[in-house]
C-alpha cells in the first residue's frame, strides 16, 4: 500500500510525496514568434466576429 510507512511498523503516512523541482527554460525567440502569430490570428478572428455580429444584426 502507498501510504503505509516505510519504517516497517504499519503507521499511515498521511504527508505526500512531494514533486521533482525544476527550473523552467525561458522562451526562445522562435516560441516569441509563435506566440506574436496565434495573438495576432486571434484578434483577427475576434475583430472579424464583431463585424460580422454588426453587419447581420
């Protein structure tokens, strides 16, 4: 069983296991680029939606 204690004398561990730390890498300038692009697609498409919304309304 995954929490019982590993001392051997069936005591309930009742602290979790806590994750493997890890420093995160910045963003290059090639994910920059891909951000830049889905934000413009993105206020493109939502421009486009309110026109539209406009024009049918």
């Amino acid at each position: 069983m995954p929490y019982l204690n590993n001392d051997g004398d069936s005591r309930l561990n009742n602290f979790h296991t806590e994750p493997k730390m890890y420093v995160a890498e910045s963003t290059g300038t090639e994910g920059k680029v891909n951000y830049l692009a889905i934000g413009a697609f993105g206020l493109v498409l939502t421009i486009g939606s309110i026109f539209i919304a406009m024009a049918v309304s």
